[in-house]
C-alpha cells in the first residue's frame, strides 16, 4: 500500500527560524548516521523514517560516508524515498556531507574542491535527488585553504546541486573565517553542526556567539551522547546496544562507558523522573533550552525511540535550581 503521510504532522512539532535564513528546522531532525546502512534492516529505517515524518520531521540528515558501508544509507534512504517520500519532496530538508574518508586515493577526503565536487555528485546519484537542501563540509581540511573549500561550497550552490550550505565541527574561530568567506562570496553559510551534548559541552565557549553574531543557525549531533544518555545502559551494556557491537565508523565503543559516566548517568536520569521525562527526554530538552540551537540530530534504532524522543518538545524548561543540580552531576 502506498505510503500516505499524517495529515495532522504540522500540529505535532515545533519549528525553529535557522539563523536569519527563510527557513525553518523542525526542533528535532532525524539523522542516518547509524541504522540505516546495509547491515541494517531495510523496512525498519522505512518504518523510522516513515514516523518521523508523520510527527512532522521534515528534516533527513545524511553524509557520503554513513552506512556502513559508506555510502549505503545514503543508498537506502534512496529507495525509500522513491518509494515513499518522492510525492513530499517539497515539504523535506534533504541534507549530506562530505569530508571524511570516502574512497582510496588523495582525491577521496578532507575539503578540496575536487573532492567535495566530486562527492556530492555521487551522493545525488546515490539518493535519486536533482538536488540536496543542504551540503555540508563535514569537517575543517588542515592543509586545504579555507578558501578553497568555501569557494567549492559557493559553487555547488551555483550549480544548483544544493539550496544551502553548513559547515561542521569548526571551531569558532575558522567557523567565523568560513562565514565571513561565505558571505564575501554571495552564498552564506545556512546553519552549523557541531556536537554537543550534556557529557560534551565545548560548543559554548565561543562558537555559539559567533553564530548568533553571525545569523547562523546551530544543529546539533550526538546530543544523547550516542545512547548513553538514554535508559540504555542504566543496568550496564546490553547484548544489543552499539558498545556491544563492531559498527565501527564512529559508533560508541564499550571502553567509553565508565563506571564514573555511569553513575552520572543514574544521577541524571533522577532527576529527569522527578521532572516527568524520560533521560533520553530530558537530555534533548537540555539542548533545546537554548534559543541559539535551531534543532538536534535525533538518532534512532527503533520506530518507538521517535515517539519517546518528541516528548522532549512539551517541556524544555528549567528551573535554576535543576540546572544547578545538573552542573553539580556533570563537574
């Protein structure tokens, strides 16, 4: 049966102005980073994506190198979107990156004109798209010239192969060299992504001024510390969970989950019940406290992890004196 959307979808999520831009990110996007490669099962991440945007994420975010193997959630996300997603194109944000490793060879990484060009093409092909919303440096070249890279970024615009252009993971200082390229360019830089979560915090010594100054909008990756800001590991490591598990590209190994994060983690997760909400819940609210982030990158394994996920939205204030407890857990 065709898929049909939720016709009440918009009534469902809050949506935040990015930057100075014309556009609007719903306050939690979906990500591909894991679960949707080849190794995964393909009519779930049709079921995650097909939830996500019937409570109104209309945000997919995506990168050449997300699988694995890299380049296959692209692939599969691909296939759902012709099956699913073609007839709704003008209602997502489609967005994909490029900057880490992706094929063999100098021509295959980092920030060169040749490279970024070259990717995005493949992306495209990859995802049956004409073009993407926003593409993304994924992260700063230390031997490139900031100049090229942008200057690449500018391009890509004027091909008509992206609407808009983010960069990731720069800190404040290039991240303000790259938007002030940017703007001499003619094409300005949409929306940043860096992470930042509870366990990672280096985003607000500096980099959200800067984006505020600036008019760009902030999206956030990894803000449940890749699950273990979640229940998952309350009682340990689970036999399911991505520490148990060879995912590489980035995943969470089992060595990251100390019995110090751990006891943060249940301290944490105290005062999200006092406050009605779910760790998971809580952690994103955290995040979104702060009118400067456009949006967070939710990732998820499970349909049902959507549905607890959203809660988030219907209270992210804090009194003082929980997010003194909060700094107080985290020290």
């Amino acid at each position: 049966m065709a898929y049909l959307a939720d016709p009440q979808r918009y009534q469902k999520m809050e949506y935040r102005r990015c930057g100075n831009s014309g556009i609007k990110l719903p306050a939690v996007s979906l990500g591909l980073w894991h679960n949707f490669g080849h190794i995964d099962d393909l009519e779930n991440a049709r079921s995650v994506l097909r939830l996500a945007f019937d409570n109104g994420i209309t945000h997919f975010d995506l990168a050449n190198n997300y699988g694995p193997p890299p380049g296959s959630a692209e692939e599969n996300f691909g296939k759902i979107f012709k099956d699913d997603f073609q007839r709704y194109r003008d209602e997502l944000i489609i967005s994909t990156k490029a900057g880490w490793g992706m094929w063999e060879g100098p021509y295959g990484d980092w920030g060169s004109k040749k490279y970024l060009v070259a990717s995005l093409d493949q992306s495209l092909k990859r995802m049956g798209l004409n073009y993407v919303d926003i593409f993304y440096h994924h992260r700063p070249d230390p031997e490139t010239p900031l100049e090229e890279t942008m200057t690449a970024l500018d391009l890509i615009v004027r091909q008509g192969k992206a609407l808009y252009i983010g960069i990731s993971s720069y800190q404040p200082e290039e991240a303000a060299r790259a938007i002030d390229i940017l703007n001499q360019l003619g094409t300005p830089c949409l929306i940043h992504q860096p992470k930042y979560s509870m366990f990672e915090r280096w985003i607000e010594n500096g980099l959200l001024d800067v984006l505020q100054s600036e008019g760009v909008g902030c999206i956030t990756f990894s803000s449940l510390a890749q699950g273990l800001l979640t229940n998952k590991y309350l009682k340990g490591i689970p036999e399911d969970s991505r520490a148990a598990s060879l995912r590489g590209n980035g995943a969470l190994e089992e060595d990251q989950i100390t019995e110090e994060k751990l006891s943060k983690i249940k301290d944490l997760n105290i005062l999200a019940q006092e406050r009605g909400q779910t760790l998971a819940q809580m952690a994103l609210a955290w995040v979104l406290k702060d009118q400067r982030i456009t949006s967070v990158v939710l990732g998820v394994s499970k349909p049902e992890q959507i549905t607890d996920s959203l809660e988030c939205i219907k209270n992210y204030q804090f009194s003082e004196d929980e997010l003194m407890r909060i700094e107080s857990i985290l020290k």
